[in-house]
C-alpha cells in the first residue's frame, strides 16, 4: 500500500481531479483486453505533459514504487495490468495532434491520441497512418508504438516500427530524451529509438511521437473468397502472393467465427463455408482492378468454391465490419478466452491450421481460428471457463500444444500482442538465453529499480 505522503506528492504534480484512489476507479483500472489477469494499483494518475511524467517517475523511483503505463487498455496480452500494483499511470488525457506536414508526410502526436480520431484527421487531409490493429476505435498511440501494433494491413504496408521517425520518452528515472526524429534517414549513433517499440512499456514512458505517413489510395476493391476446407484457404494466402499479387490486406474467418457473425448480425456470409478469405487491394484504379482479377483467377485454380466482388464500397464495409466483429463473436461465446497470436512463415499457414484442428479433438475443447492470414499472423482462441479446472487445463494443453506447434514451423510466439503476462513460461523457454540476458541488462540499465512495468515479459 502506498503512503498518504505519496498520494498527496500525486496529488500536487497532476492535480486532485488526476489522481484516482475510489474503489471504482481501482477496479476499473485493474485489468485490460484479456480475460485472464486481475489486480487492482494503489492509485490511477492522469498527467498532462512530459514534466508531470518526469516528476512522477522521480518519485517513484526514489520510493521504488510500480508504474504501469496505460493508454486506452485495449492489449490482450496483460501488458497494462498492474500486476504489483503502484501507480497505473494512464496518458489518456495527453491526446493533442500537434502537427500534421502534409509536405513531409509525418504528423507529431501526444501518446494519448486515439487511433480512429487520428484517421479521421488524417483523411480529411488524403493521408493514412498504415497500422491498423482492430482494436482502432480505442487503441491510443503510445501503446500501438509500445506494443509495436499490426493489424490486416500488415501484409502490404508493415507494422508500426516502420511508420515511427522518432519519440519523446520519459525514463523511470525521470530524464526526458529525444530519440529519432523528423526525418525519413537517420544513422546518428546506435539505433536506440527502435529499442522503446515493442518494450511494453518496461523501459520509459511514451510522451510524443513523430510518424511516418503514406498518401491515401486513389481506390479499394474488396474480394471474399468461400472455401470448403479452411486448409485450402491457407494455401490460397501464399498462392496469391507468390503470383505477383500483394493485396492491402488478407483476413481469414473460420466457419465457427462465420455462423457467430451471423448469428449477431445477419450479413449474407455463407454459413456453410469452412472459411472465407477476404482480400482488399488498394492503389491506382486501373492497378486495383488488374489485382482484384488475379486473386479471382488465382483463389478459382486454387481450391476456391465461390469468389464474390464486392460491386460497391457498401458492401465491401459489410464485409470488413463482419471480420472486426470476429473477435466480439469469440469472447460473446465463453467465459475465458485464450487468444494467441503465433505468426508463422505464410507456407505454413495451412499447416498451423491443421494442428489447431488436430489437438482441438485430441484435448476435446473448442478451437476457432481468424486473423490476418497475410502475414501468417493467426489468432487461434480456445473457448474454456477458467472456473471449470478440469476444462481449464485441457484448454492450456491446447494452446501450448499450439505455440509449440507454430515455434516448430518457423513461427514466433507472438506477432502483434507482445509478451506481457500471457506468453511469459514460453518467452523463456524458446528465447536464446543469451537474448533474454541482453534484453535484461538492457533494463537494468534504462531502470536500475525496475519500476518500469514490472512483472511483464519475464518473470
């Protein structure tokens, strides 16, 4: 428990109205996008700028109490769970777009700043920040950078380490650094920048941020491609590709996810199909059209059973607003659900798929699969009741025999949710253990009292 001096040294740096300490505010920021993790801070702040930041990282560093970072909570790996308690240090309130260059095509933003308000900004502009995790409509920046985000569009454009020119930072112990910056080359000195993407807030405190931007495409033309055999919709990802075709985005929806769609809201998806595959092309309209072309010709001489072209934008937002309800049917239907998302090299898709099948009869659970089948980034989910031990443990059979599974094809434990609480047992026991000991010294360093969103990564 942290003293009453302490709160009120809060209460001075970011004002009574920052600082939370209610039973409701406590529990309401206790826990995050997953199902699994629980703990309640001593107090929830709200600072405003960089120098509040800093006094707060002074003081609880020379206390040695926890800070958790937080922006808007959407991550589902346990990342802004405070699972030592302390401070949950929350920047939502940072969330000033500060520039816009359309000349240089880069935008400065406060890490609070919500995603979906940025694209909406950015459009009125004809420009686009590429990463789209679909957890948009709350996702703030700090933490898209931090957990270095993806989302469908990963397949042509990248994840966020690519769009970040460079970052303001707060470090545990309450320096202010700049890192990067505004230009597109930069190759002053070790490339430290890149070591805060993907640090799930272990090593300092977004503040602001300088993205890279891309000019909005001239058009998008949206192709859902119906299988028989979800395998067979694997193999249509690569085969696309290796043909010279790279759409914007590739998602793939099993039948289970399919028939929960429509069971929330009924949109034409073909119920009986054991997957679909959606692809979105995007660029020069005459390009667009070429593209859409191949993937029918492709997906056809493929496996495929019906391609249908979306004929207008409508239909094709049908289409993509029943794949970001994907995840909403998933954890509509079970009380614990243990998303993952192993990435494996695209070949293997199929084969992934095949040992989700596999070990969901052998341990006798439900398994359903969807993700962005593009860049072989799959989020296979177990449905399970963490109060039902019996088919609690099942379930953890079932997804380690998975992540095992996807490490043996090539894969990683994750591609886009990061480490936090949930992949911990595995990041050990795959991850060289030289690595894991730079990576510790390399905390060591930035935060000699591991404050910094302790707990997370590794034990």
């Amino acid at each position: 428990m942290i003293k009453e001096a302490i709160i009120t040294d809060l209460q001075r740096i970011v004002g009574k109205e920052n600082t939370l300490t209610s039973p409701e505010a406590l529990k309401a920021y206790s826990y995050d996008g997953t199902t699994s993790w629980i703990e309640e801070p001593d107090v929830v702040v709200f600072p405003t700028s960089a120098k509040e930041i800093s006094e707060i990282m002074k003081l609880a560093n020379a206390e040695k109490i926890p800070v958790t970072p937080r922006g808007g909570g959407t991550n589902v790996s346990g990342g802004s769970v405070p699972i030592q308690k302390g401070i949950v240090l929350c920047t939502t309130k940072m969330n000033k777009v500060v520039r816009i260059d359309k000349e240089n095509l880069s935008a400065t933003v406060e890490p609070g700043v919500v995603l979906q308000d940025l694209t909406m900004m950015l459009m009125k502009e004809g420009l686009f920040f590429p990463p789209d995790p679909q957890s948009f409509l709350g996702a703030t920046l700090g933490g898209i950078i931090a957990e270095n985000a993806g989302g469908p569009a990963c397949v042509k454009y990248g994840v966020t380490k690519q769009y970040i020119l460079g970052i303001e930072v707060v470090l545990p112990t309450g320096e202010i650094v700049n890192l990067g910056g505004r230009t597109l080359k930069n190759v002053v000195g070790y490339d430290l920048l890149h070591i805060f993407i993907s640090s799930e807030g272990t090593l300092g405190v977004i503040t602001k941020a300088e993205l890279k931007l891309r000019p909005l495409p001239q058009a998008r033309k949206t192709t859902m491609v119906v299988y028989d055999d979800v395998s067979k919709a694997g193999e249509g990802v690569f085969r696309v590709l290796e043909n010279g075709v790279i759409p914007n985005k590739i998602e793939l929806l099993d039948n289970w996810v399919i028939n929960r769609i429509e069971e929330m809201m009924p949109m034409g998806l073909p119920k009986d199909a054991d997957a679909v595959l959606l692809f979105e092309c995007d660029g020069i309209p005459e390009a667009v059209e070429k593209e859409t072309e191949k993937i029918v010709e492709i997906t056809k001489q493929f496996g495929a059973v019906d391609v249908r072209i979306a004929k207008d934008q409508a239909e094709a937002d049908k289409y993509w607003l029943a794949r970001r309800a994907g995840f909403a049917a998933v954890f509509g239907k079970a009380k614990t659900v243990m998303a993952e998302d192993v990435t494996v090299p695209r070949g293997k898709i199929p084969d992934l798929i095949k040992i989700c099948k596999d070990l969901a009869k052998k341990h006798n659970v439900e398994i359903v699969v969807l993700g962005h089948a593009g860049d072989g980034n799959l989020h296979p989910a177990v449905l399970t009741d963490i109060t039902n031990k019996e088919h609690y443990d099942r379930a953890v059979k079932a997804m380690d025999g998975i992540i095992e599974g996807a490490v043996e094809l090539g894969g990683v434990l994750s591609g886009e949710h990061g480490i936090g609480l949930e992949k911990q047992k595995f990041f050990s026991k795959i991850t060289d253990p030289v690595v894991v000991n730079m990576m510790k010294n390399i905390k060591k360093l930035f935060d000699p009292n591991n404050i910094m969103n302790p707990g997370k990564i590794w034990d």
